[in-house]
C-alpha cells in the first residue's frame, strides 16, 4: 500500500513538473509580442473623464494628435489635432459645467 502511493506522489509531482517546464518552454519560444522594439506607436496623452462611462482622450498615433471619444457602447473620432507646441499642463479648462450638460442632454435623450 505504500509503494503505491509514493508512486502516485512522484507521477503526480512529475506531471506537474513537466506541464511547467512546458509551459516555461511555450512563453519563453512560441509567445512574442507585437513590437519588439521600445518605440510607442499608440500613446494616450491624456485622458478627461466627463461622466462614470464617458472619457475623451488625446491619443498620439505616430506623428499624428487625434481627439477621441469614448463610452460603454462606442467610441467616435471627433477630429484630428493640429501638431501645436502646447503643453496640455499649461491649459486652465473648467470641465464641470460641460460635463454636466452633456450628461444631461445624454440622460435626456434616453427616454
């Protein structure tokens, strides 16, 4: 009885063991990213939450700026920025009243 179950321990520990090296094996060979290199060609510049599901970003795609929106069912290309030196840091926006307003319109066209 006991041969039996030192066996069943060291199949068990030896399966386990080869289902790991096999896996280490895949990530480290079969698994590559999409980019190689350290060059972001998708970044988001920044990001402005206007209600809990709706969020507009800056997003640099190569050289180009884009406005984008974005809640939980769509996401709409508003427009293409021109490339100003502006720091977005710089800027005084007040968003609080906009938001507001759009989330009301948005509220209201739901009914």
């Amino acid at each position: 009885m006991n041969g039996y179950l030192a066996n069943f321990i060291i199949y068990t520990f030896a399966m386990v063991g080869f289902i790991a090296l096999a896996l280490y094996v895949y990530k480290k060979t079969i698994y590559t990213p999409l980019q190689k290199n350290d060059k972001k060609i998708l970044s988001v510049e920044t990001a402005m939450k206007l209600s809990p599901t709706k969020t507009i970003y800056i997003l640099n795609v190569g050289t180009e700026r884009f406005l984008i929106a974005g809640d939980n069912n769509s996401t709409t290309m508003l427009s293409k920025l021109e490339n100003l030196n502006l720091n977005t840091n710089d800027l005084d926006i007040k968003t609080t009243k906009y938001s507001q307003d759009l989330q009301y319109t948005t509220s209201n066209d739901q009914r």
